[in-house]
C-alpha cells in the first residue's frame, strides 16, 4: 500500500504545482518587489537600489564608494555592478564566483543572499534581515539560468 499512496501524493503535488506555474502571476512570486522580473536591469533598480515593502535594507547602502568605502570592496551602484559580479571571484572566499551564467547554484552571489551553510562572512543583506523571500530568489535564479545577460 505504501508506495502506491506516496506516488498519488507525488502526483497531487505534481498537478498543484503545474496549476499554480500556469496561474499565478510573476508579481504575486515578487512578494515585497512586485516589478522585480529576471532581468539585471530590474534586479538592479528593486534589490539593489531600493529598500521594498518587507523593510528589506537596499543593497547600495553600504556597497558604494560615494563617501565611504564599499563594504567588502564591492560596489553594487547602477552601471557598476553588473562588471562586479558576473564572472568575478569573492574576496573572502577563496574560489567563488560571485555569479556563474548559467548556474545558480554555483553563484556565490546566491549563497550569499540565501545564507548557505559554506559562505565567508555574513548573509545578505548584512544584519538581522529581512532577507530576500524565496520568491524574489526564484527570480534572481532565473536571471542567472537565462545566461545573466546585461539585460
Ligand atoms: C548593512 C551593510 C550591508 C548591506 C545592506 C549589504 N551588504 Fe553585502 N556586505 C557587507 C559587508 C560588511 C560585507 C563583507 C563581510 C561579509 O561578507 O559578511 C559584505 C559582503 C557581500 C558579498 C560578498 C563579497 C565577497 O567578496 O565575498 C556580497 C556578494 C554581498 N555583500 C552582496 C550584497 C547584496 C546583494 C546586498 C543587498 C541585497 C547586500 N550585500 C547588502 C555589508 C552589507
């Protein structure tokens, strides 16, 4: 009896899951960001740019170098972050890239705003949250799976 119960609940999650791809809307999966789309461009102007709704801390705060210098050496302003991240390694951790095109999973830059276990330093955004929800992470995800085009 077992396995034949296990494959239906398989099944039924199957299907909710391929309901809820069908209909639920890019902005509902943005939470706190409701423009955030899998783009550099958006991903830049909602994270960041700018706080969101959830009182997330924008990212520019303390990655800058207008007036101070940049937290961990790494500026993430319009225009120079895209040359920061794709295809560079971390500072602290020896061997990571901060974002691999094609690859989330192997983008520092996605362990470090999910705060995996193996990260050097803290999870971002620095502090005691509030973190980027799971989907707003999705999204950024997919930017990385469609290539992290300078898009
Ligand atoms: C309150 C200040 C602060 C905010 C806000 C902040 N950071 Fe950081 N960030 C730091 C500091 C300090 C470090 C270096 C120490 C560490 O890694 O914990 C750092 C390190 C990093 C690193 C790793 C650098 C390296 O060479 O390994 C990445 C990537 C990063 N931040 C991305 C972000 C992103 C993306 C955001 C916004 C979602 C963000 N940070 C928000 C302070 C901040």
């Amino acid at each position: 009896m077992r396995p034949i119960r296990l494959s239906l609940v398989a099944l039924g999650l199957a299907a909710t899951l391929a309901g809820a791809a069908c209909d639920e809307k890019l902005s509902d999966v943005a939470g706190p960001t409701p423009n955030l789309v899998p783009t550099f461009s958006s991903i830049q102007q909602e994270i960041f740019n700018t706080t969101d709704s959830s009182g997330r801390l924008a990212c520019i705060g303390c990655h800058t170098d207008n007036g101070r210098t940049p937290a961990g050496g790494l500026v993430l302003l319009d225009g120079r972050s895209y040359q920061a991240l794709v295809g560079q390694a971390s500072r602290f951790k020896a061997g990571a890239i901060f974002v691999v095109p094609g690859d989330p999973n192997a983008s520092y830059l996605i362990h470090k705003l999910e705060g995996a276990a193996d990260i050097a330093g803290s999870r971002m955004p620095r502090g005691t949250g509030p973190f980027l929800t799971s989907g707003q992470m999705q999204i950024i995800r997919r930017w990385i799976e469609l290539g992290a085009k300078n898009d």
